[in-house]
C-alpha cells in the first residue's frame, strides 16, 4: 500500500488531489473501486474518467483538467503504469538455495543467493548466478550459464552451453538450444547436421511460454538485449535479433534472418531465412516475408477477410489475375487515341 | 465387453439384429472385424456399409435399412459412438493419493480422492479437489485451483492462482497463466507490465497439448464451460470464450478479444485484440481477422495454392490491384455511351 | 581430432595438401580459424574460398582448383560436413543406467545399456530399448516403447501407448500421443471422442521442440522413418507422413491428411484434414493447402508484402476482384469487333 504523496515521490509526478490517500490495487478506468490507481493511455477510454471510482489515477499533463478523482500527472501514464504496479505486485519469488528435490550436479556451479526449484535439474557444469530463480520442472543443461536475477518460471528447457543474461523471464515450455532444423539431403535421405553453434541471450530479454530458440549450426543465436518475445515464438539457427524488439505470439523466423534493434513484429508473422530487417521496422500481424526490409517503416501482407461465399468467389479470380492484368492492357491498347 | 442388448438400453437406441452379440472394441466402418463396433456419420462412407465385418454399426433412421450386420439405430450415430467409446475404453487414471515423489507443499490442500503423480510439483495454497489427475511432471503453482475429477496429462504448467473448472482435461505441455504479453515503451526500452489477473477456466473445458492461456493483465482471462481447445493455441490476456466454442490447433487470438459462444475457428486463423466475434461464428483456417464480427456467418480469407510458377505471375499483380481497379474504372468510363 | 588423411580415407575423398593437418572444430568459410575446417556448399559463398583461413575446406569437384587452403574433395560437400561435424561432435549422453531421482514402475521394462535421467519417470508397461537416452524431466507413458538409440532430450512427453522407432530424436517440449481433437456436436455442446489409436514413428524421425504429434482416433497416426521434424509443428489424429519428408517450422497438418514420401514443406504452410499429398511434393512457406495434391511439383500461396498504405489500398480491391473480373469481360465483349 502507497500515499499518493509517495508514488508522487517515486514518479516524479504531479499530485493533484489529497496526498494521503492510499492505494493498494490496480483496476482498469471501468471497472476501479476504492483503494485502486489506474490510468489512462488510451483517448478511447477517455470518457471513463468523469464516472471512474478509482482512488487515484495516472494521467498525462493534457488530461489533468476537470478531473473527479486524485490524479498523478506523468509524462507517460502507462510506463508510470507499469511501475507503480510493479511496486504495488512484487515478486514473491524471493528465496534462496537449493529444494530438496531438485537435483543439482556435483559439477554445477550455483550462487547461494539463487533459487533452484522443486524437480528441477542443473547438469554438470552449469553456472546459475546471484538472485537466479530456477521454478519447478526446469532443466539447465550442461555448461548453460543462467545470469543474475533471472528467472526461469517452471518447466523451462535450457539446453547445453546456452547462455542467458541477467534479468531475464523465461516463461514455462520455453526451449533454449534445442537443435536448428539443418539436414544434408543425401540421396534423397536425411543426414542430420551437427548443430554446434549457442543460443546467446542478452540481459533483460523475456521469452514467452513454449517459445523455441534454436542454437547455432556453427556460430551462435543471439538475440541482444531488452528483446521481448510472446508464446509460441520460433527462433531458427543462427538468427540475430537487434536490442529491444517486441515479437508477438505465433511468429516463425526462420534460420540466419538478421531483424534489426526496435523493431515490432505482430502476431503470426513468417520470416524466411538469411535476410535482413532494417532497424525501426514494423511487420503487421500474419505478413509473410521473402525479402529483405532495408527500409524502416510499416509492412504488411494478407487478403481480407469476407463472407464465405464473396471469398469463395473472389478467391478464384486470384488465380486468374496475371491473365486479366494482360487483358486490361490489350483493351487499353485497343482504346488508345 | 458389451452386449448390444445393453448397449440399446444404454444409448436408448432399438436394435437390429442379435442382442446377445458382444463387442469390445471400435473399428472404422472399413477396417472393423469380429468384435468390434462402428458407426456411420458422414454420408461419404455409406458405401462401407454393406461390406463392412463390424459385429455391429451404430446408424440414424434413414441408413438402417438392409444392414448385413447388427445396428444400433440412434438419433446421432457420432454422439453415440463418443458415448459407446468412451465405455469400452474408460480412462485408467483412477488412483487418488500422492506419489512419493511428488513435493506438495504443507499449504496446498489436497483433497485425499485426487491423485498427484510423480515428479509434480503442488506450490502453496494450491487447492485440489476430488477426483482431480494431476499427472507426471505437472506443476500447479501457488493458489491455483484444480476443479474436481479434472485431468492434467503430464508436464502441464498451472500458473499462480489459475482456476480450473472442473471436469477439464489439460494435454502435455499446457501453459496456464503466464504473463501476457504487456509492454510499454519508455524512450525505445521495453518496460514489463506486471500481469495482475487469473486464468479462469470453466468446467469441461479441454485445452490440447502446447497450448498456452495467458492471464489477464488486469482482471481475468475467462474461458467458459465447454470450450475446447486444440494443440499449440496462443490465447492472449483478458480474452474472454464463450462458452461451446471450439478453436483447432495453431488459431492465436491477441489480447482483450471477446469471442462469442458456440463458435468454431479453423486451424491456424489469426485474430487480433480488443474485438468482438458473434456467437455461432465460423471462422475458416488461416483467416486473418481485422475488426469485429457482428453477424453470425462463416468467415474466410487467404488465397489459392497454385503451381509456384502461376503463383509467382499472380503474385506479382496483387500489388498492381489497385492500379488495376483504377484503369478499369477509366476504360469503362470511356466506354459510356 | 583428425588429420586429414584419417577424414579422406573415412569418408573416400580426394584430398588435396597436407594429409598431416589435424582439425578440431568447425566454421563457416568466413570465420574459420586454424584448426577448422569448413565446407562449399552453396555458389553464393564461392568468394570466400580464397580469403578463408580454415585449415581445411570440403569441396565438390568443381570448386577444387587453385586452392589456397587444404581441401577434401567429395561428392557432396555439405553431407560430408555432417559426417565430419558428427566425428568431431560426438554425442555426450553415453551414460547407461537410471539415475537416482528418476521414477521407473516395477512393470517398465528398461534395458541395462538405456540411460533414464533425473526426474523423468516411466510408467508401467512401458518399454525402454538398448541405448535411448531418455533426458531429465521426460514422461514414457504407459505401455510406450522407445526405440535404441533414441534420445529424448529434456521435458518430453510420450503419452501412452506411443510407439518410438530407434535412432529418432525427440527434442524438448515434443509431445507424443496427446488426444486428437475429436468431438461430436450433441445439441450444441460437444461430447468427447475418445481416442483409442496411437502414434507410431518409423526409425531415425526428428521431432522438434514444442513439436505435438496426437494420437489417433481410431487406428494410428504414422510417421515413417527418417520423417524430420523441426519445432511448435502440429499433426492431427491419423495423420500419415511417408518415409524421409521434411516439415519446417509452425506447420500445422489437420487429421487424417496423407502426406507423400520426399515432400519438403515450408514453414508455417497449413494442411486441411482427409487430403493426399503426392511423393516428391514441395510446399513453400505459410501456403494454404485446401485440396489433395495429385501432381508433384513446387506449390505455393499467399500474397506480397507490402509498405502498409499501398497494402490497404490492394486489401480492399480484393474483395472486388470478382466483380472486376466480369466488368472487364463486358469490357471485352463491347469491344469486339
């Protein structure tokens, strides 16, 4: 539980409205009771700010006017947002040594300020590192390095020599260094290429749940610093992702694609191989990508959604465009003066 | 083993033929042999009928003519032979009591007609009710509620304080309640949103292998009686499913969607945040879903598989469509008496 | 390590230089080092043969004159890479034996040259061959086999019944055997099928991390030998996959599709349920395959990326192109003479 007087404090926010008031939970415009500090990011939910019962909430400069409630003016309201409930929900993942039931090899090297869970598994050589949380069901593999203050949540798979920085959350099902898909073709047979290469992950990344790294054939995965991936992500060999890009669920990246820093990829995205993505460049949701991006800025790709019958119609004309673009000229042809 | 005499009793259904014959397994209506129990729900296969060697069919009115072997006759052959299946084959998960090397912790409280397998992990203030599975490998985190007899595979993750209904089955390598997927950019760095709400799944709710259920940033991610979901599905924070819904394996649905009761969507479809989809809503695989649907109907988009050569022309021209539009609009114009 | 005249001899090729040149690791001909040796495999890189410090290179023919590096002349560089990186690379899990903390039922049946590893459990009737390596946190069901040599590396989940050849590997996160997604619709709720057949892989599959691959319904789901598998892919319930087929990332392939032997199918590319695919067919990435393919061939589809405001423009003429397409037949028709 906070003052106002002593998020102001911490935010370097303007108070406006009564400093003793306190608050003890979060709660969206809508639906805030007494005891709640919400905010507003968002115009749309602007008319919910007359009606809200919160306690408090964060508001930019623009929006401080005429308000009902307490108000913490801030430069931006949802980074404030997320601090104040940062402090208001902290981790309560704060212990530190060994249960009894994990078992940790002789070989491992493990700081007595980190945590290793419940049926958990540290093998020989592993480093895990001062204020690590290793949750329950996790594996570290042989030689991983897992850096200080991260944190694995449960059923996490770091497979061998990965290295992962320091604060760091790996959410569960996430698989660190299983093996990239490198296969010679011999004679119409499958010959598996030894993937010897590392995954790389720099400090401050999060990884989403049953999203896959793979390690490098030769050379490494590195995926730099403050990089943010959801569930369900795959990360092919030898990629590289550029310091704090965001990449939403489902999206496929495929071997020794280089995607640049501040990039945003949505949702279900897939990105072929060996190519490169300027920094500061935003794919939209489900786009399919096949060349290289030298130029920042918005891409997309996908048809539109219809009703099944003008889409069952529409859709057999898509194969018959290259044809009608040909006829549109000739007619144009025909028509010329 | 059944006797069809038992089996008509049971399902209802009236019998055709020897209600002394016995079966005790099931069969496609092409493979069956001596023993076994088929059925007949797609018209597509009414020519097995006749050659078919099932010892006995399960049939609608209309196809119980002239059978060569003994029927069941039933309202609906496929809701039939669920039920029929699910006699001869009844789960074998009945044990209750707590593996030795499970770690539940001295909090959790488990009621003593659930089972808790090997390896799992029960965090504190955990609850399990009667006649839940919790199978090899899972972890159930700390108040996190396990409804009575449901069933959680091997290795499923149940985040803090998820819900689960009861009745539910949860297939290997689930996520419940991760973090979503919050972020706020603060100057080009990420800054983590802390992720305050639950999971909360209602009863008969089945969730397929790899699939992950975020919970709720603020407030809850709901998921209602009776959904089911297929394998490797990305269900974002604060989603709400209707209740009946079905959802196959790939679908991603971005935060704060709400989709209707009694909806199916295909394999694969995408569909964006802070949208509503109607009940009784069909939507196709792989479509890409943009804004909100508010008529019931079946929806689709995505174009056609050609020959890559063909593909490559038409491809081409899809960046030309609009231009082509244009021209035409011209000629036409030029055309006018 | 290896000299160079060990390498030619194993693997019979023509070697050029010093046959006392030892190797001990591998590069890539851009990063190679003293010590390494590396491999042409693709013309794109040929500019690097002269600038490459690799101790060694693996050449075809055709790439073998006016080296400035030792060479091995094969018939096929980059197979001969992967033997070459399997010698330098051998596998570490070698162990034998059940470790301490892993659970094996008094009814499994273990060979004494298989390695059980920490945490993982086996439950009864299952049955582990001679040399599998089964890795920490990994779940046999029961009456599952797995074959020699076959390696479950971390986290894996085999449900029941599975059938695992010998020589696969299974990465972590796979799940082997879950349910399909079989269900009958009684009046608006949905009735479990349940699902009675199994998995069956051949010999020397790869399955990818977080890759499900469900049971099925009645009869089996198949996948034959030397069948690879990369991450987070989904086979339905009686899917049949033919013998040394290669399936990329994030693919999705619905129930009872009958895929070809020596297909190649790309990334996140989509398969509709109860279709056959040719031997021998190609699938481009993020394509969506609604009808049996009966002709081998390179098939592909989905649609251009574009920057964001001239894709708005096309997304929207999509919807008219039938329309288009018959304005501009009455174009035509006007015009004929």
């Amino acid at each position: 539980m906070f003052s106002l007087a002593e998020l102001a404090e911490r935010l370097g926010a303007r108070l406006v409205g009564d400093p003793d008031c306190r608050v003890d939970h979060v709660a969206t415009l809508e639906d805030a009771d007494t005891g709640s500090i919400t905010f507003l990011a968002n115009r749309k939910y602007a008319r919910h700010l007359a009606t809200t019962r919160a306690s408090a909430v964060l508001v930019s400069e623009s929006d401080a006017e005429g308000l009902n409630t307490n108000a913490l003016v801030v430069r931006d309201p949802y980074v404030a947002y997320a601090q104040v409930a940062a402090w208001l929900y902290p981790s309560r993942d704060e212990s530190a040594g060994i249960h009894n039931s994990a078992c940790v090899d002789a070989d491992a090297q493990v700081d007595p300020g980190a945590w290793i869970g419940a049926q958990s598994v540290i093998e020989a050589g592993a480093v895990v590192e001062e204020g690590a949380f290793i949750g329950p069901g996790c594996v570290v593999g042989r030689e991983a390095q897992i850096g200080a203050h991260t944190r694995l949540v449960a059923n996490v798979s770091i497979c061998s020599q990965s290295r992962i920085g320091a604060h760091c959350i790996l959410h569960p099902g996430a698989v660190i260094g299983a093996d990239g898909f490198g296969l010679a073709n011999d004679q119409g047979q499958w010959v598996k290429i030894p993937q010897v290469g590392r995954v790389i992950l720099g400090d401050k990344v999060e990884v989403g749940a049953n999203t896959c790294i793979d390690r490098g054939a030769i050379g490494d995965t590195v995926i730099e610093e403050g990089v943010k991936l959801d569930n369900l992500i795959q990360i092919g060999h030898n990629v590289h992702i550029g310091a704090h890009t965001a990449i939403a669920a489902g999206v496929a990246i495929a071997g020794s694609a280089h995607i640049g820093r501040h990039c945003a990829i949505g949702g279900c995205a897939g990105i072929v191989g060996h190519i490169e993505i300027a920094d500061n460049t935003t794919i939209t949701a489900m786009s399919m990508v096949l060349n290289s991006i030298h130029k920042p800025g918005v891409y997309s790709s996908g048809g539109p959604l219809e009703d099944n019958a003008n889409w069952r119609k529409n859709f057999v004309r898509m194969k018959q465009l290259d044809d009608m673009a040909r006829r549109l000229k000739t007619l144009e042809k025909k028509l010329e003066p």
